[in-house]
C-alpha cells in the first residue's frame, strides 16, 4: 500500500491482538490486488446488551486508483459478532467480494486496451512443466506458461533473458498474459 493503514477504535479500548489481526487482514487484500492505495480501518463496539456481550462493528474503507471501497455493515442482531474476530473476518471478506469485482471490472478494462508492456528478465525456466517465472525490474514475480510466450518461442528461453510482458491477475498471484523475448543477457543467473 502506498499509505499505512490506519486502525481507530471506538467506544472500546485498542487491543494490539485485535490490530495486528486487522493489520493481517489488509495484508492479506494487498496480496490480492497490489494497487491498493490505502487501508482504513474502524472497531466498533456500539452496543452493550443486558443478557449478552458487546456486538462489534468493523468498518473497512480502501482507497483504490480510481475508485474507493467500503464496508460497514451493521451486525445488531448478529450473535456472532459478539465475536471480535468473526467480525473482523465478515467485514474484510465482504471488502474482498467487492474488491474482486473491482479487480475484474479493470482487467475487463485493460483487455479492452492494449495492455501496457513491463519489462523483465527470466529467472526459472520448468521446460517439463510448461512454465516459468519473471523478474520485474521491482523484484516481483510473475509466473507465465509455455503458450503465453509469443511465435512458440517457448524452448528458446533461456534463464537471464531480456522480455517484454503483460502482466494480469491469476488465480494464485499476477501471471503474464503475452511474453515476449526481446534479448538474451549474457549474465546468466
């Protein structure tokens, strides 16, 4: 995230359990969609109950490029959010559907354009299994298979090479959607 998250309490003292289960949360969104901009984060605790205990209340808002994101849901009648954790984790899955559509909205969007090309290297090559893995300029890493590589260039590889890529969201991490080798690097690594 480009800003720290910011964590309030209200109505309830700060607990360092409950914040670094938060901070845990937002991470975990981060790793998601990596262009989140900045995280805020209320615990609520607005309601006492004669017979029962306090039903919490956690507010997430994200600041995204081009949008922000919100989740405040009221729990009344939820006994489960009696739980702190529980609503901690209703919240920030809410927050994450949400963010899901998002992140699908943008990759509709970039599909619709041309993508913008990164710059890289190869840094794994698993010929046997049909994919390998990218270093951006930045230290990232991003997976590609054998038929994302353009012209069938694939088995012409080799670790160190200079690529042109689109990256894309995967279902387990940005991945590149086109490959395209541009030059070989005389450092092998």
């Amino acid at each position: 995230m480009q800003k720290p998250v910011q964590i309030h309490f209200h109505q309830i003292e700060p607990s360092p359990a409950i914040e670094a289960h938060i901070r845990e949360q937002c991470d975990e969104l981060e790793e998601f969609y990596e262009r989140i901009i900045g995280c805020s984060v209320t615990f609520d605790a607005p309601h006492r109950r004669h017979h029962q205990g306090r039903l919490y209340q956690v507010k997430v808002h994200l600041t995204l490029p081009d949008g922000d994101i919100h989740s405040s849901q009221a729990h009344h009648d939820e006994h489960a959010h009696e739980d702190p954790y529980v609503a901690i984790r209703d919240s920030f899955r809410a927050v994450r559907r949400q963010l899901e559509d998002y992140a699908r909205k943008r990759r509709a969007e970039v599909k619709s354009h041309e993508p913008a090309q990164q710059e890289g290297r190869v840094s794994e090559l698993h010929g046997e299994r049909d994919f390998g893995m990218l270093e951006t300029a930045d230290g990232r890493q991003i997976y590609f298979h054998r038929h994302s590589v353009l012209n069938a260039a694939f088995d012409h590889l080799h670790v160190g090479d200079q690529v042109r890529f689109s990256e894309e969201a995967g279902e387990q991490g940005p991945q590149a959607s086109t490959v395209h080798p541009s030059g070989r690097s005389h450092a092998q690594g």
